[in-house]
C-alpha cells in the first residue's frame, strides 16, 4: 500500500486536485468580492470565464516554477556563456 502513495502518478493527479481546489476557492472567493462591491448577479458564462481564468493562472505558475526548480537542479543555468555581463567576473583587469 506504501509503494502505491509513493508513485509519481498518485502524487501528479494529487497535485493537479490541489491545483483544481486552489481554482475554486479563488474562483468563489472572487466572486463573493464582486458581489460584495456591488457587482450585481454573474451569470454561468462569467463564472466559468474566472474559473478558466484562474486555473489558467495557476496552472502557468506552476508550470514555470517547475521548470526554474527543474533547470537549476539539472545545472541549465550554469552552462550559459555570461562573459558579456558586467556584473561578472571575467578575472582580466582593464
């Protein structure tokens, strides 16, 4: 039973279900906002529209901080060439 939580799939569809939970309660969140300033009743349209909207946003965020973690952990960013930057260290004395 523990090899089955320890999957990468298990983990995968639990973060994507945390994603999806993230999307909701901002979805309701925003839009008890819009109700309570006077935004007057949204209909279905406007409520999928936020929903896609903020799962969109959640999901890009995620998507690049996977990608920055996973290119610092590889060495990605160490390997490009800086010798035009000024800030470092080329050890030659003008």
């Amino acid at each position: 039973m523990a090899d089955r939580v320890d999957s990468p799939v298990i983990k995968h569809v639990v973060t994507v279900l945390y994603a999806l939970g993230v999307s909701a309660l901002a979805t309701g969140a925003l839009g008890g906002f819009w109700m309570m300033i006077g935004g007057g009743a949204m209909p279905v349209h406007g409520w999928i529209a936020m929903g896609l909207g903020v799962l969109g946003t959640v999901g890009l965020t995620w998507l690049l901080m996977a990608l920055a973690f996973k290119s610092h952990r590889e060495g990605w960013d160490d390997q490009v060439n800086n010798s035009l930057d000024p800030g470092r260290d080329t050890g030659r004395e003008d």
